[in-house]
C-alpha cells in the first residue's frame, strides 16, 4: 500500500491505494482539501458487517471499543447502522 504524506499530497501526485482508514480530524480535513476518499474506523467496521466478516455481536464490541475515541455522532450513528442492517 502506497502511503500517502503531506510533499506527495501537495505536489498533487497520482497515487493509488486500496484505502485510507482514520479517525484524526485534522488529517482528514486535509484529505478533503485534495478529494482523497478515505474510511473512518467505525464506518470500515460497518463496512465489515455488511460484507458478512463481522457478527453483529463482534460489531457492536468494535464499536464500543472506539467509542472514547469517535465522536458521539459517529458512534451513534454506526450504531444505528448496526441495528439497521443485521435483524
């Protein structure tokens, strides 16, 4: 996986990557700025339930576990999420 950095970002290199997974506010603003698509950690582990690698139990304790870490409308949200899609 080609990581990007702020010198490749700002000399507008093409550089492919399967995906980019953060949490950190300021680094994904920066993202945006250059309109690099990137995953937040709880919407990859949504991703991982829809996709049948993760039980709903599984889930919700990843979630739970990033809950000090997201914010509260991320963690409600991929909650809702979880409720949503597993029945």
């Amino acid at each position: 996986m080609i990581k990007y950095n702020s010198e490749n970002i700002d000399k507008g290199e093409n550089l492919e990557s399967t995906v980019i997974v953060s949490d950190d506010r300021k680094f994904l603003n920066h993202l945006e700025r250059f309109n690099i698509p990137y995953l937040t950690s709880s919407s990859l582990i949504i991703y991982l339930l829809y996709t049948k690698r993760l039980t709903k139990k599984d889930t919700t304790k990843y979630i739970d576990n990033l809950k000090v870490h997201i914010s509260k409308d991320q963690y409600r949200t991929a909650m809702l999420e979880v409720q949503k899609w597993v029945k």
